[in-house]
C-alpha cells in the first residue's frame, strides 16, 4: 500500500470543554496533617481498613478535589480503620485555568503513568515523579485506593481494575457505576492501581472514571461510588453527610483482550466511537493506524474509552469481553 491510507476519515472536535463547577478550595488541606502536603488522614479508635481516596493525579480533573474537600470540611469520618484523602497532582492544579481547561493535566509529564518500581528508583527527574516519590509511602500503607477521575471523550462511566481480581469483585459489589474493566495498563506506564501494593493479597484499587470533565454529574457519581464503597468496608458513621444508602445490583465486569496503542501519528478512527458502546461481529473495522487495520478481535467487543485524537505511543482505545 501507499499513500495516507486515512486521508478522507473524520478528525473529531473536541467535545464541550464548559467548566460547570466551580473550582475547589483545597486551601484549607493544602498543608495536610501527615507531613506530606495534600495528604489528610483520619483515623478510628477501631481498628479496620486503610481506604485510600485520591484526587488530582491529573491537575484538569476537579471533580474529585470537590468530593474530597467537601467531606473534609462537613466532617465526615471513619467509623473503623483510617481515611486518607490525597491532592495528587498539586503543581498541574494550581495551573488550572476554566478559561483552558485541558491545559493543566500535568506539568512535565503523565502521573498516572510513573507507578512503576524501576521507574521510581531511576534518577531521573520531573514534577510529576518527584511528587510520586513522595507520595509512595500513602499509597503503600492503603488497603484499598480509590482514584477519582473523569474523562474528555465520550464515554459511560466505569471502574478500571487492572489485574486484580479483588479489585474486580469489589468494583462489582459497589455496582455504580455498573461496569468493571479488568485491564492491564498503558504502554506508556503504569498507573496508581498498578502497583505492586495493589497486586499484594488483600489490597484492591480502583480506578472511577465518573463521566465528562468538569460536569455536575460526574461529581453525583464520584460521591455515590464512594459512600457505597465506605459502606461495604463498613466505615460510615451514623448520620455522615455523604449520599444517601444505595444498593444498586451488582456490576457487569469485562476483561480486555487488547489494548490498541497507537504506533503512528495517523491514527484514526473510521466514526465516531463513544466509550461503553459494544461491536456486536467479530473482525469489523474500526480504525486504522497508518496502513494498519484495527479491528474487533472477537463477538460483542466492549470499546472502552476510546480516543479520537492520540498520540503515537499513546493507548487510542482498549476492546474488552464481557465475563458472564
């Protein structure tokens, strides 16, 4: 073949980019109060479980920061064990702007990308890993992470597990969203949940992804997952200003069969695609990349958060089967 294979397919806009949230005031938590700035912990006179909420591992990501310092400043406590909420990505934070809200993602690099041992313990240097080296003492002491985000592209929420089959039973328990995505990461690095911590038996982390950027709604599902998760760890005080009881049925889970990263900067797709939507036959074309084909590998292929505009050695989109 030559030529550009793709020339003629759809370049996708970005989506709205409005900003209906206010953007929060984590002042008041900034310092934190266990000498790591943006980290507050709350302990029980009981004993119980090490629940570890993170916000901010990307800068642009707001959402989370709302829940966490609201349940701050209301007061909300463990009933047993200990919670820990982390402001991650503090340097990308303080460059958010609504007027551009995608440009403060991170400063030098990916955080969520930067969780492996080997990349830790290299010497190389930038915000991002400085401020994980910093951060891996919490999240080593955690028995189970919930990390917050949300999304540009188009896509119904839902957990990411990685290879953790706890994390999976526990995303399906927790039943809101009503997926769960087993997977095994980027290419370009691991993430929080991917670390060792989390792959040691006992230790579960979650990944919400909890709907677009910046929107009312992603805010109502982050705090639903997360008081639903508090319940089944069993560490809601009585009369806690958190969402009220839910018990949604349980979750669907899927695995992925293959993550698609892009190997060229021509990277496209033949339409529009949006997260959460499933290919019903098997070997239908769904992109190309340069002169290479993408297409389904099997039956009723679950397309998971899939990115019209990427870069080359960046994940464009994962295709997962349903389990059960």
């Amino acid at each position: 073949m030559t030529g550009d294979i793709g020339q003629g397919l759809p370049r996708f806009d970005l989506p709205n980019l409005a900003v209906r949230l206010p953007v929060p005031d984590i002042a008041p938590w900034r310092d934190g109060n266990a000498g790591i700035p943006g980290v507050w912990t709350l302990a029980s006179a009981e004993p119980g479980p090490h629940l570890l909420v993170s916000a901010l591992v990307h800068g642009n990501e707001i959402s989370g920061a709302l829940l966490a310092s609201r349940w701050l400043r209301e007061g909300v406590r463990p009933r047993r064990g200990r919670l820990t909420f982390l402001f991650a990505n503090l340097a990308a934070f303080d460059l958010f702007d609504p007027a551009d809200p995608t440009a403060s993602r991170f400063v030098d690099e990916d955080m969520n990308r930067l969780w492996s041992p080997s990349a830790l313990a290299a010497g190389r240097r930038s915000v991002e890993l400085e401020r994980v080296r910093a951060l891996l003492p919490v999240v080593c002491q955690a028995d189970v992470l919930l990390d917050l985000h949300s999304m540009l592209w188009p896509s119904d929420p839902l957990f990411l597990a990685g290879t953790g089959l706890e994390a999976r039973a526990l995303g399906r328990l927790i039943g809101t969203p009503p997926l769960v995505v087993g997977d095994d990461g980027h290419a370009a690095g691991l993430r929080m949940i991917d670390h060792p911590r989390f792959a040691q038996e006992g230790a579960r982390g979650l990944l919400l992804e909890a709907g677009p950027h910046w929107q009312p709604e992603t805010l109502a599902q982050m705090e639903v997952a997360a008081a639903r998760l508090l319940r089944l760890l069993g560490m809601v005080e009585e009369g806690a200003p958190i969402a009220p009881e839910d018990w949604p049925a349980p979750g669907r889970v899927a695995r992925v069969t293959r993550t698609v990263t892009a190997a060229t900067g021509s990277f496209a797709f033949l339409r529009e695609y949006r997260g959460g939507e499933v290919i019903p036959r098997r070997n239908t074309l769904i992109a190309l990349d340069g002169e290479a084909e993408i297409r389904t590998p099997h039956d009723d292929c679950l397309l998971v958060m899939p990115s019209p505009r990427v870069m080359r050695g960046h994940t464009a989109v994962r295709l997962a089967r349903f389990e059960g």
